[in-house]
C-alpha cells in the first residue's frame, strides 16, 4: 500500500473513530448501530458540524453544503462512499477490497 492509497475499510474505520471522538466519550463503539446513524439521533447538528471537519481534515477534501445531505449522512459505510467518490476525483489512489 502506497502513502496515498486507502481502503473502503480503512475510510470507514477513520469515520467511526471521527464519529466517537466528535461525540466525546458520550457513548461506545458497541452503543452505536454504524449502518444507521440518523434514525438514533446519534448525531446533532453541531457533531455533524464537527464530522464534517474531521473529515476535511483526515481525507483532504472538501465538502460542500449541497453535498450535505442526509443520505450522505446515514451510515458509515454512505459516509465512506462519498470519501470515496472525493478521493477518486482527486490525485488520491483507491484501493477496493
């Protein structure tokens, strides 16, 4: 594996350890349902906020409000989908499993 090229398991485990870390400790991996993030309420508006720049941050991309959507928003695996189109229309390199 090269510096540049990630994993859809690696994106989405980098997206958990964001969302537990936004979240501050107020819950557990276990407490958490990863393939249905909106419908528990587990994220707010201002985690969402703060997801939002961990991502930005970790992946070095940019998410634009319209792209912001709770589809988007749904899962981790959604979440990692969308890292992934980002990372595929940039220089990064993609690697499937």
């Amino acid at each position: 594996m090269t510096k540049n090229t990630i994993t859809m398991s690696e994106i989405e485990n980098q997206i958990q350890g964001l969302i537990l870390k936004t979240l501050d400790h107020e819950v557990t991996s276990d407490d958490i349902d990863w393939n249905d993030l909106l419908l528990i309420s587990i994220l707010d508006s201002v985690s969402t906020l703060a997801l939002v720049t961990g991502l930005e941050d970790a992946f070095d991309v940019i998410v634009e409000d319209e792209e912001l959507t709770e589809e988007m928003l749904t899962s981790t695996r959604s979440i990692a989908q969308y890292i992934y189109e980002k990372l595929t229309t940039d220089t990064h390199s993609f690697v499937s499993e």
